[in-house]
C-alpha cells in the first residue's frame, strides 16, 4: 500500500544541496510507488514557539502565521522526511522553530510513523551531522507511535549546488527514498 511522504525542505538558499538530496529521496520514494508533497521553508513565515502550551488545551497553536497549514500536514503524512544544511554541528534553526512549532500535535493523534534526515554540511562524514540526527530523535521519541528510521549525510559541500558532482550522496538520498514501503 502506497504512503503518504512529507519532505519538508529547510534551506532557504538557491541551489541548496540539502534540498537537491530531498528531491533524490522524492524520486526514490515516487519510484517505490508511494505519494510525495515536498514543502520548503523557504518564503514562509514560521513564528517562534512562545512556551504558551495553550496548544496543549486547545489542539491549535495561538500563533496565526504558515504553521497553520504545515502542522496538519505533517500529522496526516505516514512518512516524515526532513532536509537541513548542518549549521554549528546542529538542525538549521529555521527547522528547529518548525519542530517546535509542531507542539500542538504532542497530545494529539497522528499517522506518521517513520522519520528520516537528510543533511548537508562542509565537512564530510556521518559524525558531522550526529547531533542534528539527535535533535530529530528527540522529537521524534516525543511521538512514541513514530520511530526514526534513517539519515544520510551529504558531507563536502559547501558552496551551493556542490552535491551535484557528489554521486553517491545522491544515490543515497535515492535509495532512503526508495526503500519507503
Ligand atoms: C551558519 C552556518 C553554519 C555552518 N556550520 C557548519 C558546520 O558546523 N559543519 C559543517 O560541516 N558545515 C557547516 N556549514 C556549511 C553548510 O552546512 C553547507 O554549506 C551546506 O552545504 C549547506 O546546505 P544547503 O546548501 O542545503 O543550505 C555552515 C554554514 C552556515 C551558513
């Protein structure tokens, strides 16, 4: 049975490698015979979180901006795929204020099940982008019916479009996208 993917791209520069990898993983993903929506942060207006915890009450953030929408994609979305430029060994920040900003979904039900990351950073290696992939399994252990299921690192890219000439990033963005089933 086909599922439903959420890619949500959090680059906000042209030609950025970790969204040319989220495009790979939806090309895989798409190629397994399951149905992708990408969304990028880029061009959308996402608040701080304020701690109010209303959401917890209420279900409903008290923040009227782009969250409004993303939030019910992405508790409706089966899978989870999320895209960052490693920033100080970290999630970009605009990603960050994304995850918190899901906060109404924590007493909530929701489909998602499987969560992936894909990152791209100067330096090269798994261990670069070890404390992104711990951020994301933080919030992901806060959904205990979801689990994290996988990242790929794009390393030695730094300058925009560098991952083009990287093959094998891009392979493996494919297959983490092609393995969804
Ligand atoms: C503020 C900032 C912090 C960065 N920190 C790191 C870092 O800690 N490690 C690293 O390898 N690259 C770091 N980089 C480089 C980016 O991760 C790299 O350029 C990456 O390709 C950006 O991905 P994007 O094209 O998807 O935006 C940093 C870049 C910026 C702008």
């Amino acid at each position: 049975m086909p599922r439903k993917v959420l890619i949500v791209t959090s680059s906000l520069r042209k030609k950025s490698n970790s969204e040319r990898m989220a495009e790979e993983a939806a090309r895989g993903a798409k190629d397994a015979g399951n149905t992708v929506e990408v969304i990028s942060l880029k061009d959308k207006e996402i608040h701080f979180c304020r701690g109010c915890l209303a959401c917890q009450k209420s279900g409903k953030c008290v923040i009227r901006d782009d969250m409004d929408t993303m939030t019910g994609k992405i508790r409706d979305a089966d899978v989870l795929i999320f895209a960052t430029p490693i920033y100080y060994y970290e999630l970009s920040g605009q990603l960050k204020t994304f995850l918190d900003r899901c906060n109404p979904l924590y007493p909530q039900e929701y489909a998602f099940r499987d969560v992936y990351l894909l990152s791209a950073s100067a330096e090269e290696g798994e261990k670069v982008a070890e404390k992104a992939v711990s951020g994301l399994k933080g919030w992901t252990a806060c959904f205990p019916k979801a689990r994290f299921a996988g990242s790929v690192n794009g390393g030695g890219a730094t300058a925009p479009g560098d991952v083009e000439g990287h093959a094998k990033t891009l392979k493996a963005a494919y297959e983490l996208g092609r393995a969804i089933r």
